[in-house]
C-alpha cells in the first residue's frame, strides 16, 4: 500500500513533463528541469531546493498546487524530496541552548506559536525527537524559513538544515490527508 504520493509538473497547472514519487528522492533532476505546479496525492511530504535534501525546505501535504511560486512562494528549482512517514502516537522532543545537547533542556510535546514568550529564548542549538515529526520556524506564529525535523538526535542547528540557531515556533505534523 502506498502511503504518499506526489506528482511533479514542469509546468503551471500541471502541464508539461511530470514525475511521480512515492518515496524519497535525493536527486529530482533526471526527471524534470523545473518545477512550477504540484499535486500531493496522499500523504505529507518536504520538499528541497538543492539534491540530497539541502537548501530551502517546504511542507506539502495531499493537495494541488498549481502555481508554486505564487502559492507557496519557492522558486522553480526542486531537487529533492522526502516523504513524511504517517504517526500516529506521542509527540516529544527535547531542545538545548547548546549544540551536542548540553546548556539548558526544554521538554516539549505540543505545537509552539511562540517559544520565545514560552521558554524564554529562541536559540535551539541542538535537539532531540524522541517521538513524532516536527515542523520548526524561524518566525513566530508557524512562519518563515521552515525545517523538518523526524525522530533522531541533531547535535547541532546545521544538522536539520539551520543557518542559525534561531527557532521562534515549532509544531507536530498530524495531518495526513
């Protein structure tokens, strides 16, 4: 059984030559030049500008997106892609002030608007996903460059594709469909 699927288009309105995926692609080059429209079929998947999962992210869950640029506001370079295992179970993940997960620990398992105001800092410098897939923000309110984060330990913020270690909202992936 599949659980995700999503379908490259080189085109605006799913027009022109198209890939379909249902997994993770570290290299989406062969298969298109562009990539201007998009249809998830089922499942939640990110989406990279740069092969191997690197450069800017994005969140994509099942929908049509036929103008990306527009409605989602990344450019039409899409190299890679990873596919968002379905969870159903607990949510935890503990954050550190330093990287390797030393200094300050926060232990968090619901959706964070604000870590600031909550937690009093927004310097994550390392963390651990104990259980769940997580969304973290540079901006408040679910905003900004995103990053995506599945169970493991991030010894330091470039370990999940940070710049800086600046983390102002985090949120639980719970949606599938």
């Amino acid at each position: 059984m599949t659980i995700g699927k999503i379908i490259f288009y080189e085109d605006r309105n799913f027009q022109g030559r198209y890939h379909e995926c249902s997994s993770d692609c570290a290299d989406l080059h062969p298969y298109f030049t562009q990539c201007n429209s998009i249809r998830v079929d089922s499942g939640c998947f990110m989406v990279y500008e740069h092969p191997n999962y690197m450069g800017q992210q994005y969140f994509l869950r099942k929908g049509e997106y036929s103008d990306c640029q527009r409605m989602i506001g990344f450019s039409n370079c899409i190299r890679s892609c990873r596919m968002i295992p379905m969870y159903a179970g607990n949510y935890r993940m503990r954050l550190y002030d330093r990287a390797d997960m030393g200094g300050q620990m926060v232990e968090v398992t619901e959706d964070c608007p604000n870590i600031m105001d909550r937690f009093h800092t927004s310097d994550i410098h390392s963390c651990h996903v104990m259980d769940g897939h997580w969304l973290l923000y540079e901006q408040p309110n679910y905003r900004g460059r995103m990053y995506y984060l599945g169970p493991g330990e991030y010894k330091k913020y470039s370990d999940w594709g940070g710049t800086a270690p600046r983390i102002r909202s985090l949120r639980r992936i719970t949606s599938f469909n």
